[in-house]
C-alpha cells in the first residue's frame, strides 16, 4: 500500500469576504489536530507517545496559530494557505539551526499538512486505513505516522529516504515492524506484493495470490529479567533513556538499569543554562524509577547534530568534528563543574546507584581530566564513551584512568566509515554489523578483559537481538538499549551459551561485510 505525498501547496487566492472570520477557523483547527495526535499518544505509550505529545505541542503552538491570523487579516490570504506559510517560517529557522534541530523540520511539515487538511475539509495526509495486513510503502513517513502505525496491520515499512538512525526507524523498530530505509528508486517500482526482510533489508517482488504472512511472529517475550547467558555469563541488559517516559518504559520492559540516559534531551529547547537547582530535579524525575539500581547518566553531549542553545560554539565548517560533546566543556569547565554538582544532588534524592560518563572523548588525556572533576564532586564511579575510533585504538589506556567504558556505536560507525549517521544515501555504511565496526569493538571487549573493568554497549547496536550475542562473545558487560528491545535481547542472551556467543563473534568478525556477518550468526 503506498502512502500518498504531502498534500501540495494551498492557493493564496481567492481572498477572503470576511478576514476576520476566516482567522477565527484558525484556532479550532489547530486544536483538532492537537486532540487527534493527542489521542494517538495515549493508545501508544513509550517514546511513540513522547514523540507524539511534542508533534501535538507544535500544532497548537500559539505563535504558530497568530502569526497565520496576521496573514489572513493582514495580507488577506485564505486560512490554509495562512497557516502554510506560517509554518513554512518555523520550518526555514529549524533548518537553519541544522542537526538535531533540521530533524524536525519533518514534525513541522506534518503538522502544517493536517491543518491544512482540516481546514480544507479533505482527508488528513499519511498512512490510509488499512482493510488488510500491508506492507507500507513511502517516500518517508513522519514520526506522528509511524507512531500511529498499527502493527497487526503493518507487516513492514519500506521508504525512500531517511536514515538507519532517523526518528521513523527508530520508532517501527520500537513498534517490533520490519522496516527498510533509504531505498533509492522505490516510488519508481511498482509491485502488487513485496516480501520484506527487515533485519537483512532485502526487499523481494511476491506472488499477490500467496497467503500474506508476517514472518516475525509475535507473542509474549519470555525473560527472567536477569542478563545473562544459557550458562549464567552476566551480561547487564539495560535502558537507553532521555526523559521521564522513557525511564518508566525502560522499567516497565524490564531493564536492570540505565545505561545511557542522555541527558541533553532534557534541555533541546533551554535558552539558556538550567541553573543546578532545575538539573537537579530534571535528572531526579528521570533517575525515580530505578532507586537502588544502576544507572549511567552522560553529561551533556551539545553541538553537531544536537545543538544546545546555550552551548552552541562558533559557525564551525564541519560541527562533527567540531568542538562537541566533551570537548565544549575544555573552554568552559564550569558547565561540566555545574552539571556533576547537579547529577550528584540527583543521585542523593532519587535513591539509584549513579555512576557518570563523558561523551566524544579522544584521548586518554582527555579521559583523566573528567575522572578527576567527576570524582571532585563526589561521584564515585566515572567513565567514558568510546565513539571516536582513536578511544577505542586506546582503550586499555583509557580504561587505565576511569572505571568503566561505554562504546556508543552509532557515532563511532559515523567517524570509523566516514559516513553521515542522519544522511540515507550512506546508510549502507552505518550498519552495526560492518566487520570493521566489530573489528573497534573488540578492542575495547579485550581491554575490559585486560583490566577487568566493565564495557557496556549503548548504540544502537545493542538492540539487535542477534548483534547482542557477538557483542556479548566479544567481551562486553553490558548491553544498554531503548526499553522496546529489552526484552527480546534478554531473551535472546538467556538462549545461548557464552561458548556459542564467543563462537558467533569469531564468525562475524572473520567475515568481509555486513551480510556475511549476519549469516554467520545464523
Ligand atoms: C552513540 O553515538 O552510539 C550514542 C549512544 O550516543 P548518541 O546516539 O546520543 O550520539
Ligand atoms: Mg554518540
């Protein structure tokens, strides 16, 4: 089933008889959309509903709402294309803003196509309703869509664009949807029946007479809650979380702790810096849920693809490699200093095991240098991500200065293959199962080994069932990823003995690509 094209332009003529009154549909519309996604958010849950809230948010933004008033009372446009042209600003300052911000320049086009829908009284754009189990086929979806996506019916989603890392995938993925991304020439093809394989990303023409099958046949997960393999190797099977939701989610699937909790998604819109009072109950909210556990919060990761108002640096030409994530703190310590006082006061209120991290650190150098200032405030464990493939060529060293590394696969896939993480038309190389990528990792399996500190995984990586054995056989502690996956990589450890988990990581890394190393794990 092929999901229709954004609604095109609304015309700017004819003008209005009566300005005022056409301003006045304005609001109720706006509202109308913002009770539907709203609605979607309650039947959703998780990070779907997150997503979601914030999408509606943007409907009824009221400077979004007065500002396409003005038009109609002051240019005389009709309310549709008021409310187009309205949104079309926000969406050229989003862009403008680059990174984390230009990603939601797609919410924005959302929203605007559905108030244009409304007031124009024609169905709203996106996924039709679905009489029978389809596979989905469009150019890109909006995270609004996808989150909305039923997956009785949704056998699979197939697009054009978009990346591997991108909101949509991230979302079917979290729905248990195969989903296939960044097809070039898709909407060129046309096809009665399509066999998806989403783990491998084969796209296939069917027989349309064939009974319709969803391959991944679902039913309850069952998992004791424990990580750790058929013969009792521990392997910690934790949640990736950003806000209060998520933590909730990853608790509620089951997670024995946090190993990621990305604390800049708390502040995406901060002006300015919270003051540590604001941080302090900000991160308490998140840490609630896991009192008595462990749980690694990151120290802010600013700059790239998630700019920070208050942090940003100067006009960089490449901000990937820029002055991001640890590195803003060089210049300026007392943001760190601030935010290690305010995570510290958090561990204090909320009861859990905190431990602290830093991101994009380089060097071992760098590495001691937030050790020592983590330790200064009083957090006693501090550790460091490995997302730059020098950290990970120093791994030994680096875990010689902190007690724990944490190995953020999605970043260090970008910098190993040089290879945009956002872009679709480089997706091929940011697949985790690039035997190069695997090659870094088990430098950093052996250093653990070396040290006997712990190593956890917290990409994207760690939430591929099958990924986790070999992550598990190449000498990882513990696997760290968004709570939909939790169980089903529980389960997938507590299935299979070390011996075979060490046996898969030799066959994956002996192989020449992403493909061969798949099969190899069978
Ligand atoms: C990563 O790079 O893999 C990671 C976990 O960090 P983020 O996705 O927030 O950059
Ligand atoms: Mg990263």
């Amino acid at each position: 089933m092929r999901v229709a094209d954004p609604l095109g332009e609304p015309a700017s003529t004819p003008a209005p008889a009566d300005p005022a009154a056409e301003a006045a549909r304005i609001a109720p519309a706006t509202q109308v959309v913002v009770g539907r996604l709203e609605a979607l958010a309650e039947t959703a849950g998780g990070e779907a509903a997150t997503i979601l809230i914030t999408t509606a948010a943007m409907a009824g933004d009221p400077a979004l709402v007065s500002q396409a008033e003005q038009l109609v009372t002051g240019e005389h446009l009709p309310a549709a294309r008021a409310i187009y042209q309205a949104a079309e600003g926000f969406a050229t300052m989003l862009a403008a803003a680059g990174g984390y911000m230009a990603e939601r320049v797609r919410d924005i086009r959302d929203v605007r196509d559905r108030i244009v829908a409304e007031l124009l009284g024609v169905e709203p754009p996106g996924v039709p309703e679905l009489a029978s189990p389809s596979v989905l086929v469009a150019r890109d979806l909006a995270p609004a869509d996808t989150a909305g996506l039923d997956p009785s019916k949704v056998l699979a989603l197939v697009t054009e664009e978009g990346g591997p890392t991108s909101h949509t995938a991230i979302l079917a993925r979290a729905l248990g949807i195969p989903a296939v991304v960044a097809v070039k020439g898709l909407l060129d093809f046309e096809a009665e029946a399509l066999a998806v394989d989403g783990d491998t990303g084969v796209i296939e023409l069917a027989d349309p007479s064939a009974p319709v099958v969803a391959a991944a046949a679902t039913g309850p997960i069952m998992w004791n809650g424990v990580g750790e393999t058929a013969d009792g190797h521990r392997v910690k099977v934790l949640g990736n979380v950003g806000s209060a939701t998520d933590a909730q989610a990853a608790a509620d699937a089951g997670a024995e702790g946090v190993g990621l909790f990305r604390t800049e998604f708390c502040y995406l819109d901060a002006p300015t810096e919270p003051t540590v009072a604001e941080q302090r109950a900000a991160y308490t909210a998140v840490l609630a849920p896991f009192r008595g556990k462990p749980v690694i919060v990151r120290t802010l990761d600013a700059g790239a693809d998630k700019p920070l108002a208050f942090l940003s640096p100067e006009a960089e030409p490449n901000p990937a490699l820029g002055v991001r994530g640890l590195r803003v703190a060089f210049d300026r310590p007392e943001i760190v200093d601030r935010q290690l006082e305010a995570i510290a006061g958090a561990a204090e209120d909320s009861g859990a095991e905190v431990s602290v991290m830093a991101p994009m650190v380089a060097t071992p150098e760098e590495a001691a240098w937030f050790a020592e200032r983590a330790r200064a405030a009083g957090i006693a464990r501090a550790g460091v991500m490995i997302e730059i493939p020098a950290a990970a060529l120093a791994a030994r060293e680096i875990l010689d200065v902190v007690d724990f590394v944490s190995i953020g696969t999605n970043d260090l896939a970008q910098y190993t293959f040089a290879a945009d993480r956002q872009l679709g038309a480089v997706a091929k190389l940011n697949d985790p199962w690039q035997p190069a990528l695997l090659r870094l990792i088990a430098l950093v399996g052996e250093a653990a080994k070396a040290t006997g500190k712990p190593a956890g995984v917290c990409g994207e990586a760690a939430a591929d069932p099958r990924l986790a054995l070999v992550l598990a056989g190449l000498g990882l502690t513990s696997l760290s990823m968004n709570a939909a996956a939790v169980r089903a990589v529980g389960a997938s450890l507590a299935a299979t003995t070390r011996a075979d988990c060490e046996k898969f990581a030799a066959a994956a890394l002996a192989t020449a690509d992403p493909i061969a190393a798949r099969s190899a794990v069978g």
